[in-house]
C-alpha cells in the first residue's frame, strides 16, 4: 500500500523554501551552538530533544516536521547523528558559513572539556566524580527525552504503518538488534511503499576505505592518529553509543594503542561532558600522542561529518519531496523515533538507579512540563546535582 506524502505533517509553521538558507548570519549560528555545545548533556537523544526545543518552539527556525527529516537524513550517512544535525541546522540559517559555524559551536565546549580531563587523568590517575555526574545526566536526561519523543511522535506518527515501523524499531533495538540492520530494514519498507526496488546505498568507496585505513594505520604518530579516526568518522553509522565497540576492535585488541581501563575512562569522559559523545576522540589522543594528538584526533573524527553534510544537505532538499526518497525519509523518521524510544528506556533503567535519582527526573519533569524551564539548563542543574550527590 502506497502511503501518500501529502498526510505527512508539515508544520504550520514551515518557514520558506528549506532548500535555501534562511538569511541568519554565521556569528548569530557560532553563539547559539557554542550555547548549546556547553550545556548539551545526556547524549544524542538528549541533545535532539535541545535542537528541537531551541529552534522549533523558542525560535520557530524550523517546523517540526522539517526537523524529523533532518534526523533521518542524518540517521542515513555517517559520523555522528547530533553534531550533523547541528550542521544541518547551521546550514539552513546561514549557508556555507553557518554549516562551519554550527558545527564547530557545537563541538568545541566539548572538545576543550574533555581535553582538560584528559590533561588531568594523565596527571592525577583519574576521573573523580564522574560515576555521579554521568547518574545525574542521565536520570535528568531520560524526562528530556521523553519529552521530546512525546511530541515527535505526535507530530509524525500518524499512520497505522509508521506507528507499526516505530514499534518494531524499538522492540528490535531492545532486543539487540544493530542500529544500521533495523535503518536499512526501514529504507526497504519504505521503499517498498512506492514499489521501487532501488533505494540508497552506501558509497562503493566505503568498503575500500574500511579495508585501506586499518593497513595503513601502524604505531601511534600523529598521520596513524589521523588516518584512524578519519576512518571511525567517516564509516561509523548511528550515534556515540555504538563508538565503543568500533574504538575497542581497533585501538584496543588491534593496534594495543590503549587499555580496556582507559578505553573505559575515555568513552565516560566523552559521556560526562556536554555536546557530542564522539569528543572521547579527544581524550584517546591526549592519551596516545599528547595535545597535538588530542587536536589530530578531534579534527579526525569530526571532519567527514562536515563534508557529508556539506554534500548531503542540498540533495536532500531538492530530492526530498521525489516519491522514491521520501517514503524513505518517512520510514527512516519512524525508525529513528523507535531508536530515540529505545534510548529512552536504557536512560530510564541506568538512570533511575536510587531516591536520589528519581527525585532528581521527578523535579526534572516539573521544571519542563510545568513551569517551562529551557532544557538545556536542566541538564546542567541534573549533572551538576548528580556530581554532588555521587
């Protein structure tokens, strides 16, 4: 059965044409996502849910169901899913110098952040109070979330099909299923609604790269850092909660370049601070080659996401409304909202642990739903409570 573009909801407030930026400049973009890099806690999901608050309900930048398109279009190409939406915001506000200034906004207060706790675990031994903060982020994070997933749903969930396509996602996700598998399952489904057999693929050059990369990497100077980390960014689908088991086949069992510990302590470090998790790309550099390698590590990693996005956003907005593509953003949308429920429930099982942590999402719930307190700074509020608590 063929499900009609025309029931998707557009928003009331869909602002022009999305296929050209919307006339902000790029100093407005920088202080805005230097804001939200600083305060983004919680992880991926988390910071959708910031995105969605900032620019669709305070600043009306964006409708809400242009900004669902953006997720799965993101969910669609690699590196890491909330910094490319970043991006893609940027883009759609200021152009080419917007997309730079979202992006490095969004990720340098994480960047510096964890560079300094990489400074101080090599000197000290250490990461103390993290098992706190990382509680109180997370119990806080999971009211965020819910919030958020709440009126994503309502507004793209409108079919018995994409309802049907959002709970299979979760129940796989649940169950284990890749991230990537239950993605391409939902672009066949969606596919399938439109009767085209031919859907988008991943670039020929990836398995070339995923084979070239690993042979050229070798002992930790700076070119192997980069190479590595160029690689991680540019063929690691889904968000900073698959990072670790990509990190662990090379820099551990491969390479030798770190301990199952430091692994550990890097990836709780790119958790404990805000914005994108991928900054524990920082720290492993610190740790391997010093701060140049924390710099080459950081530029590694984050680079393909600037140039995907760079190529991927203008085709998305003039293939957006062809049948083929937008069955498939439509199912991808469902399937990534399942993905955000499914994190949800993983917030919500490790987060609220104790008293003090279902205290901390009860007074979490009250400051968004009932006196409308900007979400961002709950976030704050929550780690900073949890560090305290811990």
């Amino acid at each position: 059965m063929t499900v009609p573009s025309s029931e998707i909801p557009r928003g009331s407030d869909a602002p022009g044409d999305p296929s050209s930026p919307g006339g902000g400049s790029a100093v407005e973009v920088l202080g805005i996502f230097l804001r939200l890099g600083a305060t983004a806690f919680g992880g991926p999901a988390a910071h959708v849910a910031l995105m969605e608050e900032e620019f669709v309900r305070r600043r009306g930048w964006i409708s809400r169901a242009e900004l669902l398109d953006l997720v799965a279009s993101a969910q669609l190409i690699p590196g890491p899913n909330s910094t490319e939406l970043a991006i893609h915001l940027g883009y759609r506000r200021a152009g080419w110098r917007g997309l730079l200034a979202a992006g490095v906004g969004f990720i340098l207060p994480a960047v510096l952040l964890t560079a300094l706790l990489a400074w101080g675990y090599v000197r000290f031994g250490a990461l103390g109070g993290v098992a706190g903060a990382l509680a109180g982020a997370k119990a806080v994070a999971f009211v965020v979330v819910l919030r958020a997933l709440w009126d994503f749903g309502r507004s793209a969930l409108t079919t018995h099909w994409r309802i049907a396509l959002s709970i299979g996602a979760l129940a796989a996700s649940l169950l284990g299923a890749d991230e990537l598998v239950i993605l391409g399952i939902a672009v066949v489904l969606g596919l399938a609604t439109v009767r085209r057999r031919a859907g988008p693929a991943a670039p020929a050059g990836y398995p070339l790269l995923t084979r070239l990369l690993p042979a050229l990497a070798g002992p930790p100077t700076l070119p192997t850092l980069l190479l590595t980390f160029l690689k991680f960014g540019a063929v690691l689908f889904g968000s900073g909660y698959v990072l670790l088991a990509f990190l662990h086949g090379d820099l551990v069992d491969r390479l030798h370049w770190l301990t199952d510990r430091q692994l550990l302590d890097a990836v709780a470090a790119g958790q404990l601070t805000p914005g994108p998790v991928f900054s524990t790309a920082t720290f492993v550099g610190y740790l391997v080659a010093g701060g140049r390698g924390a710099a080459v590590a950081t530029i590694g990693i984050f680079v393909p996401a600037f140039l995907f996005v760079a190529v991927s956003g203008p085709l998305i907005s003039r293939w957006k409304d062809a049948p083929a593509f937008r069955a498939t953003l439509d199912a991808v949308i469902a399937a990534s909202l399942g993905l955000m429920g499914a994190v949800t429930v993983l917030l919500g099982r490790t987060g609220i642990t104790s008293w003090a942590t279902f205290a901390l999402a009860t007074a979490a719930a009250f400051a968004l739903w009932r006196w409308r307190v900007n979400a961002a700074w709950v976030l704050v509020v929550g780690t900073a409570l949890g560090y305290l608590i811990g």
